[in-house]
C-alpha cells in the first residue's frame, strides 16, 4: 500500500459516509473515474541513463507563477466537509510547498480568505480560481472581479458542465447540499442574492465560445481552461485566446463515457503544440504518474482527491505531506530516468504495459 493509499483509508475512517461519498464518487457506473487511474497503470517508463544527473531541478514556470514541483492543486470544492479549517488549511500547506492552489468557486472559504491565509505563509503565494459561467452574466462579472481584487494570479474556466453530471453516490445518499453550517462562500453577496444569500450552483448547455470572448475582455488574468479532452477544442481555445489549456475528465465526475485524461493528453499536447502550456488532472497518484504525464506534453499536473484525503486525515499537514510525498517520489523518478528537470522527460519513454517484444529483425540484432 502506498502512503497516498494509506491517507485514502484514513480520510474514509475520519469522515462522513455521505461527505466520503461526495467526495470519492464519480458520475454513472464510475467508468471513467476507475479509468482514470487504470490509464496510468497501463503505462510505463523507458528511463535514460549515464545522463549525468546528480543535480534536479523540479520547478516549472506556469503563467507567470513558479511552482517548486510540476504538481498543482486542482480545484475541489467544499473542504470544511473535510476539516474545520477547509481551504484554509489547504492554502497554506500549498505556499510552504512552493506550488499553486487553485481554489474553487464552490469553496467554502472566501477567496479573499483563502488567498490571505497562504499569503500569511509566504508573500508570493500562487492562488488561482476557478470558476464557472453563469447563466447571470453579471453573476460571472463579479466573480471575476472579486477573484482579482483578492489577489488570484490566474483563472481556471471549466467548461465541461453544461449540466451536471449524474452522480450515483450523491442520488444514492441523497446528498445534494451542504450543512446548515456550511456554505459556497465566493456565492455569497452577488447580483440577484439578498444581503448575506447566496446563490445555488447554476449550469447551462447555452455557453459558447463568445461567453469565454467577454471573460477575456473582462481581466487582465492569464485564463487556463479546464476540461478539454478532445484536440480541436483544444485549438479553439488557443485560437480564441486562453493562457492554458487543461485536461481533464472532471475526476470522472460528469461524462461517463469519457476516457481517462491520460489517454486524450497527447492528442490535445500535439494540438496545442507548445503555443501555451498544458496541465492534466485525474487519477495521479505517484511521482511515476507525473513523470508520465510530463513525458506525453503536459507542463504540469493537478491533484484533487489526494489533497482531500491529507485534509481529512492530518489538516493542514496531511495536505502538506500529500504534496512533499509527490515531490519525493517524482524527483526519484525523474533521477531513475536520466532527468535534471522535467522537460528531460520526453515522449519517447513512454511505452505501455503491453509493450510488444522485440520482432525477428530486433532480435537477430540483439547478439550483436
């Protein structure tokens, strides 16, 4: 069992059966969620060698910010389900590791408080949000706003929720809202809520590519957009001005049918081709994971359900632990493969599980 396995079982021991639920659960059959993970365990490593590595340097540049190891946190909402300090906690274990946060819209911390908490921690922080459209473009407006005011260095659009997905846990439990205690805070105070309301999470199949237009034309912030899968969408959003483009499949949460987010990285990494950077979320659990996915073109990864279970398990530590256990495996990898720095992993080394052996003309060479 591996130490992120070993916080998985600790976190469901400590939590909620319905909030662990939530949390681990994905859409439908959770096809696409098991795919996620079996994705990368089909895949393996052709390392490098004599490659004069005794120096590492696993910082990557993303968007102006610099992140100490190619490894995010992505946006997971509600962490006070988790812990009483929630994003909080979360923030500030990102800042001590020297990575980027991406908060979430459906946090429940203000994202004035989640950005001030890992500012505390170390003035350069790297906090992102992430964000929705809403039906209300007012509703978008002020977000965006509210994320720039509150110090956010960069945006994270999802895109892949014209309509939520059919989460079969969520139906099972009957869990479709918080604790009274709990709220969506960056909802709170905006256009059509009463003083202190806030509004529910809204989707809509109506957005288009002339809605992501006006967000560009609202800020000066790097705009990343998340849930791209299929690569000519992914030349879209670059044509049509986005900073970065991330794949992912919503941790298996909306499209059942869907891949895992490994297997639609090199189409979308050979489409962007090198024009803006590309991350990747869903299902990384080790360092060999990231250094796969470096390998097939992305710059960096997000991690969501691990950060939850360091939450759940150990608070603000067990995020920090979470993270500093990825940065150890993946330096390991990166040495075990020839790398002084991810962009020495290149596609070349990856080969799957199933790598055919050598043919007849292969092996006659083999003697020589």
């Amino acid at each position: 069992m591996s130490r992120i396995e070993e916080f998985h079982d600790r976190a469901r021991a400590a939590l909620d059966r319905v909030h662990y639920d939530y949390y681990a659960g994905g859409c439908g059959a959770e096809t696409a969620l098991a795919d996620n993970e079996r994705a990368f365990a089909e895949l393996a490593l052709l390392p490098r060698v004599l490659r004069g590595n005794d120096r590492r340097d696993t910082g990557v540049a993303l968007l102006g910010d610099r992140a100490s190891l190619p490894v995010v946190v992505s946006p997971t909402a509600f962490h006070r389900l988790a812990h009483p300090d929630g994003e909080r906690a979360t923030a500030r274990a990102a800042a001590r590791a020297g990575t980027v946060l991406v908060t979430s819209m459906a946090a429940t911390v203000a994202v004035a408080d989640v950005v001030a908490a890992a500012r505390a921690v170390r003035a350069d922080a790297a906090v992102w949000f992430q964000v929705s459209f809403h039906p209300d473009d007012d509703v978008t407006t002020a977000l965006v706003r509210r994320a720039a005011k509150a110090g956010c260095t960069a945006l994270v659009v999802t895109v892949d929720t014209p309509v939520f997905g059919r989460r079969t846990r969520d139906e099972r439990n009957g869990f479709h809202d918080l604790p009274p205690d709990l709220a969506p805070e960056n909802l709170r105070d905006l256009p059509g809520t009463p003083p202190g309301g806030t509004l529910p999470i809204a989707m809509s199949p109506e957005f288009t590519w002339r809605h992501l237009r006006r967000l560009r034309d609202l800020t000066h912030l790097p705009v990343v957009l998340k849930g791209v899968l299929h690569p000519a969408d992914a030349r879209t959003a670059v044509d049509e001005g986005a900073d970065a483009v991330w794949v992912s499949n919503h941790g298996g949460r909306q499209l059942d049918a869907a891949p895992g987010a490994v297997r639609a990285l090199p189409r979308v990494a050979a489409a962007v081709a090198g024009r803006v950077p590309v991350l990747l979320d869903g299902g990384v659990r080790s360092g060999a994971d990231v250094a796969a996915a470096l390998a097939l073109g992305a710059t960096a990864v997000g991690v969501g359900r691990p950060v939850l279970w360091g939450l759940a398990a150990d608070g603000e530590a067990g995020v920090r632990d979470v993270i500093e256990l990825l940065r150890a495996d993946f330096d390991h990898v990166l040495a075990l493969c020839g790398g002084r720095g991810p962009a020495d992993l290149t596609a070349d080394m990856v080969v799957t599980r199933a790598w055919p052996p050598a043919g007849p003309d292969e092996r006659a060479g083999q003697g020589r």
